[in-house]
C-alpha cells in the first residue's frame, strides 16, 4: 500500500529521467509533497522556494512562460488558499502550462485539523477557466495521471492524498484525461467516486450486493473536463445516482455531476451526495472523521437505497413513467403506447 502523494514522488522523479524540461517546485514541503524524490536525483532542476506559497505559482509562471514544464507543489489547503490569487491570474488566466500539485487533501489529513484540511479546493479550481482538475483514486492511477498532466498543454490541479491506499487498478489499466472509468458494473444505482472514495464507494457495492441491488461504481479521476456522456449514459442504465467524495458537497464532484445531469439529461433523476456538510471539520484519526462524516460503506450504500426508492415514487417518482412515455411517442401503434403506459402505472403502483 502506498499514499498517491507517495506513488506522485516517485513517477515525478522517474519522468525527470526522460523529459528534460521538466522542473520542480516546492514551498519547503518537499519530504511532506514527495518532491524530495525529484530533486535528491534532479538537484538542479528542484528550487525550494521556502515558505512563499504566491511565490511558488509566480516563478512556475515563469518557468512555463520559458518552454519548462514546471510542477508546483504544496499542500493542497495552500495551493487553493493561500496562493489563489496568483493561480487564478498568472496561471489560469494566462493558460500558462504550469501543474500545481496539492497534497494531503480532504480530511484525511486528519490530526493536522482544519487549517490543513483542504475541503473546498476541487470548487474554487474547477471554477477557473482553462484548468483541468485531476484526482486519482490509488497508485497505479496516480503514476500513470503524472505522465498524461505533464503531456498535456496547460493548467492543471492535482490532487493527492497523505493515506495509504490499497491498489483498485493493476498494470493493465489505461488512463485517459477527461474519461471515466467503469470500476463495477450494475444497473440499480450508479455510485459515482474520486480519489479515496473509490475504494469506500467498491465497499458499498458489495454490500448492497447482499441486498441484490446491482451498483455501478464510476471512477471520475478527472473532474474538469469531467465525462459527461460516461455520466448521461450511467443516468439512464440505472435512474439515480450517489456522488462520494472528500471535499464539501457544495461546488465539489457531486455539483458538477448534477450540473451535466440537469442541463443535459432528458429524463431527471434522484442524485444522493456523500461528502463534508457545510461545515469546517475537526482534529482527529482519519478513519473516525471519516465515520463522523458518513464516508463509509454503509453510508453510501444507505444513500443508494434511498435514490433507489425516490425513483420509483416522491420527488423524481415520475422518473420510470417519463422515460416509458418518451419511448411510446410517435408510437403508430397505440395498443403499445398504451401498454407502455399501464407497465409504468403498474410499477408506480
């Protein structure tokens, strides 16, 4: 098992061996970030800036605007906080080809308390025009995102954590910015995940498996540009969905999942949210925040039966007879239309 912060120090340091151009950047951070891995083989291309985080973003700027590919690094609650001014200006409204890497994020950073529990980060950086906001869910994936963000031409977020995380993915896996990945199959509820999420959202799968409900499970590493045909599609196999996250559930994956479902989704659906409430979280062992905030298994599986049974009545209990009723019109056949009709009933019934 390892942390993705730790699987990011080592494919940093193993992509300096062919890219050339590649520097990094840390804010007195380095054996805490993992970019100590880069710079005890790159020395001349790793500059500690100290503990000037505006800084930081301003000589990446600078370095991008010289043809580097620069990669900044720092815990996430200062990428997003601290140094937003300057991300916001001197790299995404610059479009300037600068990765700004944010470690120990959400509160699984847990003893270190709110200050350093970056629970608002996705939000204010996918909010930026031209950035791209990535986050990968165990080691594998984060070796391989490392190598795509530096390939691609502009901005990025990058969002690691400090836990250590069973693999969910093995050497056969193929990473693509801006596409979804189907972890589990199933056509009762899609349960969609990011980051560590996804290996809690693959526990509740299987409990609800015990209940013979079937849940998809959809990987969403990239959250800016996020996949939304992945997610129309999944809209439509299963009738309701349950976004999972370590972030607030105001402007985080779930905003953005239920901003592609209502302006592009023919039929609504009910969509249930795990993440942090409106709220600054507390000093604790990650595991017993984890419990505080609902993001387990049985929260998350409790919030697919709860979509599960909206969908067949309530707010979105229209759901099943809409989409029937689409499929009939136009129907020359009006016995069929009908028949459509009277199943739907019936399963409201």
């Amino acid at each position: 098992m390892e942390s993705t912060r730790e699987a990011y120090g080592k494919a940093l340091a193993f992509l300096g061996e062919h890219n050339k151009s590649l520097v990094v950047l840390d804010a007195d951070l380095s054996k805490s970030t993992k970019s100590c891995e880069f710079a005890a083989r790159f020395p001349e291309r790793f500059f500690n800036v100290g503990v000037a985080e505006q800084n930081l973003i301003g000589i990446a700027a600078g370095l991008a605007s010289c043809g580097k590919v620069p990669f900044a690094n720092t815990f996430a609650v200062f990428a997003s906080g601290r140094a937003y001014d300057q991300v916001r200006i001197l790299v995404a409204y610059s479009q300037a080809n600068v990765k700004v890497v944010g470690t120990h994020a959400g509160i699984l950073t847990g003893e270190d308390g709110p200050t350093h529990q970056a629970t608002e980060d996705i939000a204010l950086m996918r909010a930026l025009p031209n950035m791209t906001v990535v986050q990968p869910a165990d080691g594998v994936e984060t070796r391989l995102a490392v190598r795509a963000i530096a390939d691609h031409k502009g901005p990025v977020y990058f969002r690691l954590v400090r836990a250590k995380l069973a693999d969910v993915f093995d050497s056969s896996y193929k990473f693509e910015l801006g596409k979804g990945v189907i972890a589990r199959d199933g056509d009762d509820v899609a349960i969609v995940a990011t980051g560590a999420m996804l290996h809690i959202a693959l526990d509740a799968a299987r409990l609800l498996e015990s209940k013979k409900i079937a849940a998809a499970v959809i990987n969403i590493h990239t959250i800016k540009p996020i996949d939304k045909s992945l997610l129309i599609k999944y809209a439509e196999k299963t009738g309701c969905m349950v976004c999972c996250e370590d972030h607030s559930i105001i402007g985080g994956l779930g905003s953005a999942v239920a901003e592609v479902l209502a302006q592009e989704q023919e039929h609504l659906i009910p969509i249930g949210f795990i993440g942090i409430r409106d709220v600054f979280c507390e000093s604790g062992k990650a595991e017993e925040l984890y419990k505080l905030h609902g993001l387990t298994a049985e929260g998350i599986a409790g919030a697919g039966e709860r979509v599960i049974e909206r969908k067949g009545g309530g707010i979105n209990g229209f759901w099943l007879l809409d989409r029937l009723l689409s499929q009939a019109k136009g129907c020359e056949d009006w016995q069929a239309a009908s028949f459509n009709q009277d199943a739907a009933q019936q399963h409201l019934d």
